[in-house]
C-alpha cells in the first residue's frame, strides 16, 4: 500500500490526509459528443483489452472508447439503442465465454454482443421503463438471469435466462419503494444468491436457489438511498451492505449471519453521492468503498481495514456532475482503476492506480477573434477541430471578413474533428 504525503500529490488529486491510500495520479478527462449517465467496462470489441461502455442520456446511443491496455483510449464509437438508455449491466448471456451487455431505456432492455469489433443488438425484452439492473444465476442452471428495477414502481422483475441471450417471461417481485439500486450476492450463507434493493432503506429478498424469490425483508438503512453495494467488511464470513444516500453520508449494514442487519455507523464522503462500488483498489486485502458525488465533482475513496471500519475519506476531482462509476484494471498492471461517466461536462474520466493516466488528444477550440478567415481556419484545424459552418453578419467593431466569434466557445475541450461555426463579419451596414 503506497504512502500518501505532499510530493506523492499530482495535479487533479485532491486527498483529505490519510495515513495510507492508494495514490490515484493525474486523470484523463476525455471529452464526449453526448451526455453519458452511466458506464461499464467490459471487452466489448472483443479484442482482448477492456473498453468503457457509456450510455448517453441525450440521444438513443450507446459510446464506446475502446481500450489500448495502456489506460489510454480511441476515438469514440457510436452504437445505435433504440431508447435513450439509462443503464447498463454486463453479462455472458448467450454462454460463448465472452460478455455481452444489456442497456435498459424507454420500455425495454435490449442486448447486445461483441461482433466485428463493434457492438451488435441481439435482441430486446419489453419492460415497462426499467432503470437499473444486476445479473446472477438465481435458478443454479448454469445460465446467467437479468434482474431489473423500475422507476415507477416498487418491484424488481427476474428475467430466466436460456443462455442463448434470450429470456423467459420476468417473474414480478415487489420491495419496499422503486430501486434506485441492485446488489445481488449470497447474503445468508446457503450458497445461493439473494438480492438486495436500494430505495427509502433497503430491501432483501432470500433466494430459494431455483429462481425464486422469498418475500422482500426490509432491513433497515437510510431513506433516499441512491447507491448500494456489498462485500465481506468485518471478514465475519458474511456479506455486509453499504448504502450511499443524504447530503454526503455512506452508511454500513452489518450482517449478524442470521438474515438480519444492523447499521453500523455512517462515512462521509463528497456532496450528493450518487453511485457507489465496492472493491480493494489498494490491494491490501480488505474492501474499501468509492462513491461518485454529484454535487461535488469528484469521488470519494474509503479504504478499508479488516475489522469493517473504514479510514476517512480521499476524494478526487473529475467532470461535472458525476453519475456512473465504474471499477476495473485499465492498464493491465493487477491494480484497480476508477471510471465515472460526468453528465454535465460531457465526459468520462479515467484515474490510474498508481499512474498518471494518458491524457486523451482533443479538440481544443481556439480564440480567433479579430483573426480573418484564412488564419482562424488554419487555427482551428491546428487544434484537432475542423471548421463547419462559416456564418456572416453586420458588424459595427470587426472588420469586414474578420471572425466576429466561436461556436463552441474558445477553451472548450471536445472530440476530435468536432466542428466549429465561425462567425465572420460583413463589415458596417451601409
């Protein structure tokens, strides 16, 4: 486990001290077309190397940054959903040893495999506006079952899966309010899977290890939870919970090993966490938390120990309004990596365990005004940018056929090739 102190700090760390952490370097703010409220990494181009899957919640497409193993990226892919997506699980659901993704949006989760290096829809389930979902073999069949939330109502439906990326009917189970969340591990000790969900506190329903599920138990925890995840804290042997919720809280449920929970104290972490993930990013063996905190713009680590505490908080800066988080080995050193998909800046960002991540090229928009137009068309170009539309209009302070301005505005960071308006002057009205 590496030190943290002054000099380990690299610019865009932000960390509250600690006595030990691990040391997330520089990140990579890659810039996006579109809006991403959520991400995955997975093999989607199936070649190998991990890519991040964010689903967009202005436009009916999927964004694939396909992985180069060095925690570096190329140039974005777009796949058509259908739907505006909200979520997306990941799975290997048709049983050809390679994973396949499932993204809910509008009325339906639809299915898609890896072909071609690009992403191929296999198939859709009708389901009336699904919002999160958790995959498991709840029937002990050998194939991969769908789990999925509603936002409008407070049930989770199970989906059987066939494992040929199709599935049976959903049987319908209610919980204690809409899932904001879905954990799914064996939270009794008898070897089947359970399911946990998040909402006003959280609900447990006890698998019977034949796809069935027992009748939800509410077991406590915060009202207004919006994340949740669960691991073995206190290595009891049992699965615990945690809950992230309220202004800046995480709250721990600790499993008494008798289907029961009882909290455990609450952490805080960054403004309005809105995701949280569970997983030992310092390889010391224990489990540590990390939420993505919409209000704040940034994400919170707390390391673990093996005792079920939890050290203070470190946080980092990423793009705005944070919304997905994401968990996994970006560049192939054994060591965990962070993702979060930011909503409101338009980007993703990507933190390295121990590393600076490559910084991602882009199209960074010039300042041309006053500039004519051959020159501020050289500029632009020289900025990975490419001119778009050249519009005209009167102009009492620029000189006739001098760029009046931008669109997007000087300084902003986009994809590469993304197009530039100039606004060029005419010059005084006569």
């Amino acid at each position: 486990m590496r030190s943290v102190g002054a000099a380990a700090l690299t610019a865009g760390l932000l960390v509250v001290p600690l006595a030990s952490a691990a040391v997330f370097g520089r990140p990579a703010e890659i810039p996006l077309a579109k809006a991403p409220v959520s991400v995955a990494v997975t093999d989607a181009t199936q070649d190998g190397v991990v890519d991040v899957v964010l689903a967009n919640a202005s436009a009916p497409i999927l964004t694939v940054l396909p992985g180069r193993r060095d925690g570096s990226f190329e140039r974005p892919l777009g796949v058509g959903t259908g739907p505006v997506p909200r979520s997306i699980a990941v799975g290997d659901f048709d049983n050809d040893g390679s994973d396949d993704l499932a993204v809910a949006g509008g009325n339906e989760i639809a299915i898609f495999t890896g072909r071609d290096e690009t992403l191929v829809r296999l198939g859709r389930i009708s389901v009336p506006a699904p919002s999160v979902m958790a995959t498991a073999d709840l029937d002990s069949d050998g194939n991969l079952d769908l789990l999925a939330g509603r936002v409008d109502e407070s049930v989770v439906s199970v989906f059987p899966g066939l494992g040929d990326g199709t599935f049976l009917a959903p049987r319908v189970h209610p919980v204690g309010s809409p899932a904001t969340s879905l954990f799914v591990g064996d939270l009794n000790g008898d070897e089947t899977p359970d399911v946990a969900s998040s909402g006003n506190g959280v609900s447990v329903l006890f698998g019977n290890g034949d796809g069935t599920l027992r009748g939800y138990q509410f077991v406590g925890g915060p009202s207004g939870a919006r994340g949740l995840a669960g691991d073995d804290f206190d290595a009891d042997g049992f699965v615990d919970l945690a809950a992230a919720h309220g202004a800046n809280l995480v709250t721990i449920l600790r499993n008494t090993g008798d289907e029961q929970f009882t909290g455990a104290g609450s952490h805080t972490v960054g403004g309005t966490p809105v995701a949280l993930a569970a997983a030992d990013v310092d390889s010391d063996g224990s489990t540590d938390l990390v939420t993505a905190n919409r209000g704040a713009n940034d994400v919170s680590v707390l390391l673990g120990d093996d005792d079920g505490h939890f050290q203070q908080q470190s946080r980092i800066r990423v793009g705005r309004t944070p919304t997905g988080l994401a968990i996994e080995d970006l560049d192939a050193d054994g060591t965990l990596d962070l993702v979060t998909a930011n909503r409101g800046s338009k980007t993703v960002t990507a933190m390295l365990n121990g590393a600076d991540a490559p910084q991602p090229v882009v199209c960074l928009v010039p300042g041309v005004a006053h500039r004519t137009l051959a020159v501020a068309r050289r500029l632009v170009g020289s900025r990975n940018c490419r001119v778009g539309a050249v519009r005209r209009k009167y102009s009492n302070r620029v000189r006739r056929g001098r760029v009046i301005s931008v669109s997007p505005l000087p300084g902003t960071r986009a994809p590469v090739d993304t197009h530039v308006t100039l606004l060029v002057s005419k010059g005084r009205r006569r």
